[in-house]
C-alpha cells in the first residue's frame, strides 16, 4: 500500500468522522459536546487531502 492511499484512507475516515458526530451529537441530548466540535476532524482531512494533491506533481 503507498504513501498516497494511506493519506486518502486517514482523509475519508476523518470526513466520516465528522458526519458521525454531528449526526450522533445532533440525536442525543447527552453527547452535544460532539455536535460542537463535529468540525475537529476537518483540518485532519484537508491536510490528507493536500497531501495528495501535491504529491501527484513531478518536479521536471
């Protein structure tokens, strides 16, 4: 497996998580704390996600 699937792995199961909290944060009363912060994982994703792109550019 390469550097790049990796990065693309780690970056869907960061967008995964985010919808998880909110939609877990959003039906219970107990667990808001995860609606508040469903945003956490993002910054997570868009790093994976740069990584990616950048990583597809050859030098010439």
């Amino acid at each position: 497996m390469g550097k790049k699937n990796i990065f693309i792995t780690i970056g869907v199961l960061a967008i995964a998580a985010s919808i998880v909290m909110y939609q877990v944060g959003n039906d219970s009363t107990h667990l808001s704390e995860l609606k508040n912060y469903w945003w956490v994982p993002l910054p997570v994703f868009l790093l994976c996600f740069l990584i990616v792109i950048f990583s597809g550019k050859k030098k010439s």
